[in-house]
C-alpha cells in the first residue's frame, strides 16, 4: 500500500496547446513515450519544450509524473511544485505531489495536498483513496476509515477501494472485514488479478490452501506473467504435500528469471527436503552470489555441505554465520560437532563453551522478560512461512512469501525501458571521455556538449573523419580496421617527405590509438606536441592514451581486484561494505597518474574552457580517492556545461563517498534527469 495509485494522473490532467508547432509535437512524442512506459525517453522530450518554453506548467507535470514511475520521489515533488507554480489550479499536479510526498513519508504534507485537490473536487476517487491510505500510514484508522466509506459510497464498483480497505483491515488484524473487502472487490471485477491474488495469500494466511490455490490458479490466469503468484502458489502447494507441483512453479519462475532469490532460495529448500542436496546447494550457491549478505542461505549450505561431506566447506559457511550473528548458540553447538568430525577437538570444546554461555544469557532474558518470547511464539504458531526482509537467522528452514514488486525486475528487458529503477546498477562511475571518431549509438540520447576547441580542430586538422569527444565509444568493425590500417600506411609515407608536419603525426596517432595500438600512438603524440606545443586535441590524446595503458596494465595485473569486483570471491576482510566507498586518511595518488594530471593542467592553462579536461581529471582524483578535487573539478565542468549529465552522475557518486548523501542525491537525480538511467537504481537503493 506504498505506493499509491496515480494511473488517472495523466487522464485527469489538462494542458494548454503550445503556441508553437514543433513544441507541441514534441509534447505529444513525450506523451507517448511516457503511455508505452519509457519514462527516461520521454523525460529527455520534456526537457526539451522546458527548455523551449519553460512557462509551461504542462512538461513539468509530466515530466514529474515520469519521474515518479521512476522512484524519483523528490524530483517528482519538484517538478509537480513547479508545475503549481506556474498554474496553482492545476489539480492533477496536487494529487502527483501529494503521492510523492506520502511515498517519502512526508505523510502530514501530502494529506495537505490532497485535501487542496479535494477542495477542487471533493468526490475525486484517486484523491480519497490516496487520503485515506495516507490516514493508514499515519494509523489514523477511523480517519481512514470515513474515507474510504465515503468513497464507496459514492463509488461502490471501485475495485481498488476494497482492496485498500482490506489491506487497513488487515494492519488491524481484522480478518474477517478484510476478506469481505476482497470478495466484493472480486464481485464488481472479476477480471483483475491482484484482487485473488490478495485472497489468496489471505486465504493461506488462515490455512485455507485449498482457497488460496483456487485464487492463485484464477490470479495467474488472468495475469501470467507475475513471477509472484507461481512463488505463493508454490508455497500453498507445498503446505499441501504437492512438492512436485511447488517445485515446478519455482522451475517456472528461474526459467523466466534465474535470478529470482526468492523462487531459488525456496527451491534449494524443497531440494534439501527431497534428499537432492548437490542440486539444492546449486541453487544455494546463486542466492549467495546474489546476495553476499544472506546469512540464512550459508546456514542451510553448510548443513547440506555437510551432508554431502563438505566438511571444509560447512565449516567456512558456518564461520560466515556466526560472524554475522555471535549470539546464534545453535551456530555453535553445530560447528561443534563439525569441528569434532574434523578431529579439531580443541576448537570443537571452544565451541560448545561458547554455545553453553551464549544459551545461558538467552534464557536468562527470556526469563526476565518473557512477553516478547510468548508474543513471537504465537505468532510463529501462525506464520510458517518469512518475508524476504525478515532475515531472524532462526527462521532458517522457512520458505519466503513473494510481494508485488519481486517480478518487476525482469518485466522489462530493455535497460531504458520500463521501471529501471529495479534494475540491478552497480554504482560505478561513467567512463572517461576520449577522442574517437566513432561513437556508439545510447538508447538513451543524452545532451550534446560543444566544445570549441574539438570544432576548431576539425576545421584545422582536415582529417578524414570528424574527431569526437565520447564516452562510449563504439568498437570497430573489420572494414573500419582494414582503412585504419591503410591510413597508418598513408600517413608514413607523408611523414617521409614532410616530417616537420605535426598533423601528419597526430592523425597517424589518432589512426594507432583506435587500432589499439597505443605505444606507437603515445610515440606519434609526443611528435606531434614537440613540433607544436599548443596542439590541444593532442594533448588530450596523450593523456587519454596514458589512462588506457593504465587500466590495461592494472587488468592484466591486479588479479585479485577483479575476482572482488565480478564477485567470484568475497572481499578481504577490513574492506568496505559493496557501494560505499572509504576515503583514505592520505591521498594515494600514484606516480603514474601524476604525470597525467600534469598533463590536464597543461591543457587547461591552453584552453580553461575545455570541459572533458576537468571532467577526465575528476575521473583520475576519484580513482585515487581524491574525492573533494573531483568534486571541485564536475563542478567546474558543469559550470561550463549545465546539462553535462555524466559530470552530475560521477559528482553525485563522489558526495555520496564523502558522506554528503543529500546534494549526493540531488546530483543523481539531475543525471537521471538528464538520460543516465542507472541513477534510479542508485537514488532507490540510497533512499
């Protein structure tokens, strides 16, 4: 019930007919782009006519609501602000910020602003049901409850009214209210899933099974494509003695998606329960490659490692759970016994010590205050199954209960597409910059940064192909190496007769650099800037070349920081935790990079205006840890170019590092804004 229901945001909303032709058509591209659910496209559309005419309060509104479809909470709220401000009678603007507002937990806030839509149009059913689940929110349940009867009053056919309502119902622990709810939502539409999907679990709540797969057959019928329902169906066929039947719809599930934690983690248990222990610890092993920190996964792998005479590695597993929890007195009497098995009987006495001290202290809390004990026994006397955020290490042999938002990983395979916010983005910086003349086409098309200094060149230079600044560069094809090649050939033979001639060297380098050939092209480089020193474009060259044959050598070399960074084996102890990184006491900059960065300094005493300058030696200060230069440096690009997205990506990283999490986020957002889709998944995951 978090999030709240906006689908008759963008039907409820008027807008003014731009003046202009073009604008207008690109409102309605933008509209359409946001109906077929590219929220980063048709964000890239709004700007566009903000850019135009930024009087407008329509491409505000859309783009906000955009954004939230994205997780972008507080950008929508902005947006939708600046959408009031231009037209304060704009009523869908109200609902879109009240939404977001109430998904930030601005709760007071957001009553506010749907009580002003309200105002417009008291009998508004998106409003009332968004008030009264914003009164849920608060606990303000008899509140709540006078909305939602005034909303059904008026609308007795609203399915989604019922289906809020239950869900109070059952915050309340009124069960019987809220499965009347849910019959009636199914009586008026018996056509939408998520209302036997709600049933269903409700059923299997009060140990209807037979109830509950009823609903769930019926759910997935009408909506096959919600990996959550063959998971809870699964787990009701389970609780029916079905185990072939559950297992095949876990089968399902990773056919679709084999990184489903949920539908793997459970099948691992049902494989254990059946004997099939190799299997089991396949689909164990994938859980934990996913999700490094799920202690409850090592425990039941070091028990089925156990089994299959994996002694060593039980035991490795067992270390890993206890060290996340050193209060488990089970943990230790188990790695006792291993321990005993592996003739370690000292560490197995240790052990059984340390399990009798640890038991000791837990009775004695329980002694002292046994209403918590009582209250969670009763509860588990209710709940055999786990949500997947519970993670009580005592609940270790429980199958995990699916919610909605477990399949929208995999609904869209486009990373552009759809929700992105729910893909899985490492918060890794954008590349460098470098000079090419091939760029790759984005599915995202993000601003167009003018340099002079490149347009001077090619005006200049006269090469063949125009030089570009990119920071995705496209691979070469085999006919594109084949003319390289013949160009590098080319280029010698003028060199022969002119070899004074400092463009000669530079577009044989250019030639070299992008067949990869770096030592020669770093050789023609330096050829080219000692017959004219003030060669820019060269410099830059250099510099980029160098940072390549860096990253070259640290990949053939630092061996370890790959397995670490691919996740073959886990981080040495002491690191820091996946995504945040630690700032040193003293900057650990190499020698390597030094004569580098001398080399950006060098550019921008030539040319102070030469943005990707700043922005690659930002690049450079964060690889280093320097995180407080790279922040100087972005802001310095963007200072010269205030749509540059990917210098707002990698500043909006470097804040985070630094612990500055709010103007951190506002930079990603800005960069998400701007068409870098992987800031969602981070703004998400950071809020």
């Amino acid at each position: 019930m978090k999030k709240t229901v906006i689908t008759a945001f963008i039907l409820a909303a008027t807008f003014a007919a731009p003046a202009q032709v073009n604008t207008d058509r690109v409102m309605m591209i933008g509209k359409n782009a946001l109906y077929f659910e590219d929220y980063v496209l048709a964000i890239q559309y709004f700007n566009q006519v903000i850019t135009a005419k930024s009087y407008l309060a329509d491409p505000y509104y859309f783009r906000a609501v955009a954004k939230f479809m994205l997780d972008d909470f507080t950008g929508a709220e902005e947006d939708a602000s600046a959408c009031l401000l231009r037209n304060p009678y704009y009523t869908a603007a109200y609902q879109l910020r009240g939404a977001a507002l109430q998904n930030r937990e601005k709760y007071g806030e957001a009553a506010a602003d749907y009580q002003r839509s309200l105002e417009f149009f008291p009998e508004d059913r998106l409003t009332l049901v968004n008030m009264a689940i914003v009164n849920v929110e608060m606990k303000q349940y008899d509140i709540a409850g006078k909305f939602f009867d005034v909303l059904l009053h008026r609308f007795p056919d609203y399915t989604p009214g019922y289906l809020a309502r239950s869900q109070m119902y059952v915050e309340t622990e009124d069960t019987t209210r809220a499965m009347a709810d849910l019959n009636l939502a199914i009586e008026h539409d018996p056509y939408t899933a998520q209302s036997f999907s709600a049933r269903g679990l409700l059923r299997f709540q009060r140990k209807d099974y037979n109830g509950a797969l009823a609903d769930l057959d019926e759910a997935i019928r009408l909506d096959p494509y919600f990996e959550g329902n063959y998971i809870n169906r699964g787990l009701v066929k389970y609780h029916l003695n079905d185990l072939r039947g559950a297992m095949a719809d876990y089968d399902r599930v990773i056919e679709t998606d084999e990184n489903n934690l949920i539908a793997r983690f459970n099948r691992g248990l049902l494989r254990a329960q059946v004997a099939d222990n190799n299997r089991a610890i396949r689909d164990f092993d994938r859980v934990i490659a996913l999700d490094p920190d799920n202690t409850i996964a090592f425990l039941n792998r070091a028990m089925l490692r156990r089994e299959t005479g994996d002694g060593a590695g039980a035991l490795a597993d067992l270390d890993v759970v206890l060290g996340a929890h050193p209060d488990y007195f089970s943990g230790y009497y188990m790695r006792s016994q291993l321990k005993r098995e592996l003739n370690d009987l000292r560490g197995a006495e240790q052990d059984h010590l340390r399990a009798r001290t640890e038991e000791s202290k837990a009775r004695a809390v329980a002694t002292a205050d046994p209403e918590p004990f009582r209250h969670g026994e009763e509860k588990a006397e209710h709940r055999d199954t786990r949500e997947q955020a519970d993670r009580d290490i005592e609940k270790f042999n429980l199958l995990v209960v699916a919610g909605r938002e477990e399949s929208e990983k995999t609904e869209y395979l486009r990373r552009s597409r759809g929700r992105v916010q729910n893909m899985s983005a490492p918060a890794e910086p954008e590349p460098f910059f470098v000079l090419t003349c091939y760029e790759r086409d984005p599915e995202v098309r993000r601003p167009v940064y003018y340099s002079a200094t490149v347009d001077r060149a090619n005006a200049e230079l006269g090469l063949a192909r125009l030089l570009k600044v990119v920071n995705r560069e496209a691979p070469l094809n085999e006919q594109q190496v084949e003319t390289h090649f013949r160009s590098i050939d080319h280029y010698s033979g003028k060199i022969e007769k002119d070899p004074r001639n400092a463009t000669l060297y530079f577009g044989r380098g250019m030639d070299f650099m992008l067949v990869q050939d770096y030592e020669n092209a770093l050789k023609d480089m330096y050829n080219a800037i000692e017959l004219d020193p003030g060669m820019t474009v060269a410099l830059f060259a250099r510099a980029v070349i160098r940072t390549r044959q860096i990253e070259y050598d640290r990949l053939q070399t630092d061996r370890p920081m790959m397995e670490r960074n691919t996740g073959i084996t886990p981080p040495a102890a002491g690191s820091s935790p996946a995504g945040r990184a630690r700032l040193p006491e003293i900057s650990t900059r190499t020698i390597e990079y030094e004569e580098i960065l001398r080399e950006y300094e060098k550019i921008l005493r030539l040319d102070p205006r030469f943005l990707y300058a700043y922005y690659n030696r930002a690049g450079i200060y964060a690889l280093e840890q320097d995180y407080r230069a790279a922040i100087a440096d972005y802001t310095n690009a963007i200072e010269l170019e205030p749509q540059f997205a990917e210098a707002y990506f990698n500043r909006g990283l470097a804040r985070l590092s630094t612990g500055e999490l709010h103007d951190g986020l506002d930079d990603l957002r800005k960069a998400g804004e701007l068409g870098i889709v992987q800031s969602y998944s981070i703004i998400k995951r950071m809020q």
